[in-house]
C-alpha cells in the first residue's frame, strides 16, 4: 500500500510538472505581441516596395512616380502585392485587437475607471477592422479590373484609418492614467495632422487636378498603365497626389507601429478552446480546461462523475459501460485529491 501511495503521488508531481512545462510552452511567443505592429508595419512596406521595383523592372509603370496601388496592378507584382498586403491587412486586425483589450485591462481591471470609454474602445475596435477590411479589398481588387471596388476598399482603408487615428489619439490624451509617456501621444498627434493633410491632397490633386491626358479605354493593358512625363501640363499635380498617397500610407503604418510601445508591457495567454460532445443525439459543453478535460471521459468510462461520485449519472444505460468497485473507488481517491474550486492538483507531501 505505501508502495502504491507513491506510484500515485510519482504520477501528480509528474502531471503538475507537465502541465507546468504545457503553460510554459503555450505562453512561448504569446509574451511578445509587440511583434505584431510590427509585422504590419513590415509587411506594408514590402508590400508597397516590393511591388514597384517589379513594375518598373518589367516597365508597367514610370520610375517617378506612380500611385501604389498602379504598382500592384498587372501581373507578376500584383501577385507580391496582393499577398503581402493580405498579410499586412491580417496584422492590422489583431493589432487594432490587441490595442482594444490592452486599454479594457490597463483601465477596468487595473484601475477600475467606469464611464463612456469602454464604448468608445468598442466602436474604435470595429473602425479598425473595417480599415483592415479596406486594405484587403485593396489587395484583392485591382484597379485595372474592378476599380470601383478597388476605390470603395481604399477608401475604407484611408478613411476609417485616419478617423481611428484621431480617436485614438484623443482617446490618449483624455484617458488618466496614462497607458505611455505624452511624447508618444505628442508624436502621434503630429502623424495624424501629416495624415490629414496628405488625405485632402491626395483626394484633390490626385483624380480632380491631376488625372492623365489618355482615357483608360486608350491604353493597352499590356504595356501598363499611362506613363508621365514633364511636359504634361498637370504633371506637377499629378506629382502632388501619388507622393501625397505614398506619404499618407506611410504615415498611418507609423501610427501603427507606435502601439508596440504599449504593447511592450503586454503578453497574451494561450486562447481557451469549447468543443461540443456529441453523445446519444445530445450536446453538451466541454472545455478545454485540465479539470473539465479529466471530468468528461471519467463520467463516460466508469458511470462516476469525478466532481459529485455519489450522485447517478445521467448516461443512458445502452451507452453507460459497467463500472467495477475498484474503479468508482479508484475516481473517488482521484476526486479527493482534486479542488473543486480551481481544479488544482493538492500536492502530497
């Protein structure tokens, strides 16, 4: 018996251990989200460079200067482009995440501040998608094919960006206590008054003042879209608005990158995952959670609940297996020594 007392304690040091090892790995690369402002600020960079040295390389664009979205408009760049701005689209959406539930756990279970904030934070969450949603269709709809789409998804991608920057911004300065030094929201104020500024001229000297002479019906979509020169007479504003969208892009991918700072401070816990058991036409709830986990196939393999071992299950007796004495004692011994309040494992001495 006291042999077998310390087989049973040698299996609970050794589940604590691995369980220990388990939270140690799930929580690898969760402690750095950080990376993730990052990564859409890298990603977007790629994705606007990587796409025009290619279109210039093969001549569907002129060296200086074409707008953006020209550079990922024919075939092999949009396919570079598409993807990494995919990619980049991705990032922003959980970073625009991650920046909601850092203010929700820096101000409510920190500092326990009640008020509008948290509905605000709400509704910069979902302005933040729809930007994210904006940069994909960019991505996704060329210019040349479906350009109407393609304005709608810059659009969203522009508009609501700037609007989610200003909030944001605003949202820093009113907040106390302060979630970064006021030189980052200094730095960000003056990102969002460059932004604004490169929007307005983007919009007015780019498709009102400076649109090119040849209709897009003249061109051959094969030799890429129309090629600037300086003696066009709206050439300068045509300068004006592809340096103006080059600039306001980015801009806003600085402004995104600026929440790393926050986001130093910050780690994320591995996610919880809820599967449904499908028993006898019945559903019930299983969680992932180690307790629940050891419940759910001890109720179906012995007949005992592990949490209330005197009380009858609920199987249908087609499905319900024969338990034996030494098993129901065996689950009993194993409710013991299991809290029910956390489902902690009670170390033995």
């Amino acid at each position: 018996m006291a042999r077998a007392g310390q087989e049973a304690r040698g299996v609970k040091y050794r589940t604590v251990e691995a369980d220990a090892a388990n939270v140690t790995l799930s929580d690898m690369g969760l402690n750095k989200v950080w990376v993730i402002p990052l990564c859409t600020f890298i990603f977007s960079l790629a994705a606007f460079l990587v796409s025009y040295v290619m279109a210039v390389s093969v001549g569907h664009v002129s060296t200086f200067w074409p707008y953006i979205s020209d550079s990922g408009a024919f075939p092999p760049e949009s396919c570079v482009f598409g993807q990494l701005l995919n990619l980049s689209a991705l990032f922003l959406a959980i970073t625009v995440y991650l920046r909601h539930r850092q203010i929700v756990e820096f101000y409510w279970h920190r500092f326990k501040q009640v008020g509008r904030w948290r509905g605000v934070s709400c509704g910069l969450l979902w302005l933040g998608y729809t930007s994210a949603f904006g940069v994909s269709m960019v991505a996704n709809f060329q210019e040349n094919h479906v350009i109407y789409v393609h304005y709608t998804g810059a659009l969203l991608a522009f508009g609501c960006g700037l609007i989610y920057t200003w909030a944001q911004t605003v949202f820093s300065y009113m907040m106390n206590p302060k979630l970064a030094r006021p030189i980052v929201s200094h730095c960000r104020l003056v990102l969002c008054l460059l932004s604004s500024v490169f929007f307005v001229s983007m919009v007015v000297f780019g498709p009102i003042l400076g649109r090119q002479p040849k209709s897009a019906d003249e061109l051959d979509d094969q030799e890429g879209f129309y090629k600037w020169s300086g003696h066009e007479h709206n050439y300068v504003e045509h300068m004006i608005g592809t340096c103006s969208e080059w600039l306001l892009a980015i801009c806003f991918q600085m402004y995104i990158l600026s929440f790393a700072i926050e986001l130093r401070h910050a780690y994320c816990h591995a996610p919880k995952l809820k599967l449904i058991a499908f028993l006898d036409g019945e559903e019930s709830a299983v969680s992932t959670d180690v307790f629940d986990c050891c419940v759910v196939p001890a109720k179906i393999l012995t007949g005992v609940n592990p949490r209330h071992p005197h009380e009858e299950s609920s199987l249908d007796e087609d499905y319900k297996p024969k338990a034996t004495d030494a098993s129901r004692d065996s689950f009993r011994r194993y409710n013991e020594d299991i809290e029910p309040s956390n489902g902690n494992v009670k170390m033995s001495a």
